[in-house]
C-alpha cells in the first residue's frame, strides 16, 4: 500500500513537503502507531505537539462519535452550544475574557493581528507596525510568514506584508530599539519550538509586559504549541508570572481535530465588532466538541500535572544519557513535555534516520535539534523505553 500511496502522492499532491519519511500509518492506540505492514512506531512527536491525548483515546473518539450523532456543522449565523461552551471553558480557565475560534494556528495568530490593528484604528491611532523574533515561527499565510523570523520561510513572498519587523531572542535592548509611535503588537513565542526548543528568559518576558504597558502596545504571546499543558501549565504564560493582552491557541486544544482560537484580555476583548472578522467553519460543533472533550479528559486524568511531573522525569533521563555521551549530545532544553535534546550537528541527522528506523518518531528542528512533544498520557515506562533507545542509537553512530 505504502508505494501505491507514494505514487498518488507524486502525482496528485502539491509537492510542498519534499520526500517525506517513508511510512503510512493505519491506526494508533496510545502512543503506537502502527504501519501497513504492522510495524510498530512509538510517537514522541505527538503529531507535532497535536495529539495530547495520543491515538485511540477511548473517551476522546466516543465524544466525537456522539457529536457526529447530532449535527457537524451549521454555520455561524446562528447560536452553537459546543463554541459558546468551550469560549467559556478557556476564559474561566486563562486570563481571556472572550474567545473567537478558527481552524488553524496561523488563522488565530491573523486574528491576533487583526485585533491589534483594529484596536489602535478604532481609536484613531495611526499605529499598525509588529515587532515578533527572530527565528520564530507563527504559520504559513502570507501575514505569518511575515511575523515569522526566518528569510528561508519569507524569501519567496517578498514583498512581504508591511509593518512587521523581528529582532533578536532575549535582547531586550533591540525589542525596545525597535518600538516606534507606530508600534502596535509584540508577538513572541515563549518557547520557540521549530527553531529548537528555546524558551525565553523570564526577567525578558516580565521586561515586555512592563514596556507594552508603558507604550500603550499590545502583547500577543503564541501559544499555538506551548498551549494547552504542553509545558506542565495550561499556558506557558502562567509560568511567567505575567498575563497577555492576547494569546492564541491550536494544536492539542482540538486532539487532532483541527480548530485555532484567538483569546482576548480585558484590555482588547472588545476590540471585535460585528462584520470585524468572521468565518465559516471555525469553531463549529464538531470542532468545538472535539475541544470540550480534551477539557473534560485534561481534568479527569490530570495531564496538564502529569506534563510537569513527566518532563522532569524525562529530563532526569536525558541528563544521564547526556552525561554518558557528552561528545555527541552538547544541550537538552525544556520546557514540561517539550524538550530540545541538540546533537553535534555532524551527527543529529544520522541520530534522527536511525530513531526512526527503529520506530520512534520525532522531528529534527534547527538542524540539529531532535524536537520531543509526545502525548500528555505518556508514562515512565515510555520515558525509559526513549532514554534506551536513544543510548543504544549514540553507542551506534
């Protein structure tokens, strides 16, 4: 099946991923996957930090199920039970008072552009200019790939759409260098996942949440992949011990059902007005269903804790590993269950193919950087089965 899948995709597919790995997944039960042929994959990727409750969650397929029951999609020209639910489960939960849901991160983060922006206009200030990081990420619409701090991603694009503008990593000096009158937004990612896995010094982020009150700007904070216990915090913001005016959503809050949302603090809540912005599909029953029931099963299995309790552990690991092999593993970075294991870059690609090969999925990030984001279910016994795989493959390469 494998090489009929390939050919259609060849054939048929936009070629925007290249040569992809060579496996087709047939089903999954927590955090295996299993191929056409039966080969068993351990998921430490998480379907890139998506798959929070892994594959095959019992309770999580039957709320779908029953949703698929009642009604999939009406539109938002009328009232949806599931969306007016789950707003109200992220603001009793964060620090937003309202909600707007999409389908994607990159759609969330446009919102979060569009609510900057319209902001300062129904104010009559003249103030639309973004300032976001070098190396981040926030999506691939063409206003993403302009907040997005790498010229790989932005090149083909130019000219970019206006008023954004990127400035070094935890280097407030160049952040507040970069603010002018017509500064809106600070967008960042508190840890900068597709670079690595860098998380941003806190003394860095509180010096921006007192610089934006100061200015009269805007903070956005990306949560696309932090989000949702993905840290061992519901939110990466609540570590920081500082609040946004904005923060978006995606990823895990759906369990692979796709949905994005933007949340809007008290200061710009209301900045949305009727014929502001709209959608289609976003936040319909089905997708707001899928989003409730990660609530329901986060709270009954406690998985945002677990995210903390487990990233330990696995650091723990990976420490040991690290010491054992210090020639070939030079950093390990973390942040609850999203860790950063960087390999002398000689040897990561060869380290990465070879975990692969042996069934064990993760992402090669920065070049050099092995990307670890599995399920929020995971258990020692998963950590220990990684700590050993990944020994054995150093022994090798």
């Amino acid at each position: 099946m494998l090489e009929e899948v390939i050919q259609l995709d060849k054939k048929y597919y936009m070629n925007t991923f290249g040569e992809r790995l060579p496996v087709c997944f047939e089903k999954g039960e927590g955090l295996k996957l299993f191929d056409d042929k039966g080969k068993t994959y351990y998921d430490f990727l998480g379907g890139i930090a998506v798959n929070a409750l892994g594959h095959g969650h019992k309770e999580f397929i039957a709320a779908l199920k029953n949703q698929l029951d009642k009604v999939i999609h009406t539109s938002s020209l009328y009232y949806i039970e599931n969306q007016a639910k789950l707003a109200a489960k992220l603001a009793e939960n964060t620090c937003a008072e309202r909600v707007f849901f999409a389908n994607s991160g990159a759609e969330a983060n446009e919102g979060a552009f569009k609510i900057a922006k319209i902001y300062y206009h129904k104010k009559g200030l003249d103030k639309y200019e973004i300032i976001t990081l070098d190396k981040s990420f926030h999506g691939r619409t063409l206003a993403t790939v302009a907040a997005t701090g790498q010229e790989k991603y932005q090149k083909p694009y130019r000219p970019l759409v206006p008023g954004f503008k990127q400035v070094e990593p935890n280097n407030f000096e160049a952040l507040e260098a970069a603010v002018t009158d017509k500064t809106a937004a600070v967008m960042i990612e508190l840890v900068q996942g597709e670079s690595g896995v860098h998380p941003m010094d806190k003394e860095y982020v509180q010096k921006i949440r007192k610089l934006c009150d100061e200015k009269d700007i805007i903070l956005i904070f990306d949560e696309v992949q932090t989000g949702m216990g993905r840290t061992g915090h519901l939110f990466a913001y609540q570590m920081y011990g500082i609040e946004p005016d904005i923060f978006t959503s995606a990823k895990a809050l759906g369990g692979g059902i796709p949905i994005g949302a933007v949340c809007a603090g008290k200061k710009v809540a209301n900045a949305f007005e009727p014929g502001d912005h709209g959608t289609t599909f976003g936040g319909n029953p089905f997708a707001t269903a899928a989003g409730l029931a990660v609530f329901d099963i986060f709270e009954k299995e406690k998985l945002v804790s677990n995210a903390e309790v487990m990233g330990k552990y696995f650091e723990e690991k990976l420490m040991a590993v690290k010491k054992k092999h210090s020639d070939k593993i030079t950093d390990i970075r973390r942040a609850g269950l999203l860790i950063g294991i960087q390999i002398c870059d000689e040897k990561a690609k060869a380290v990465f193919n070879k975990l692969f090969d042996d069934g064990f999925l993760t992402s090669l990030c920065g070049g050099n950087t092995l990307r670890i984001a599995p399920p929020l279910i995971i258990s020692k016994d998963d950590v220990d089965l990684f700590a050993e795989e990944i020994d054995k493959v150093l022994e090798e390469i």
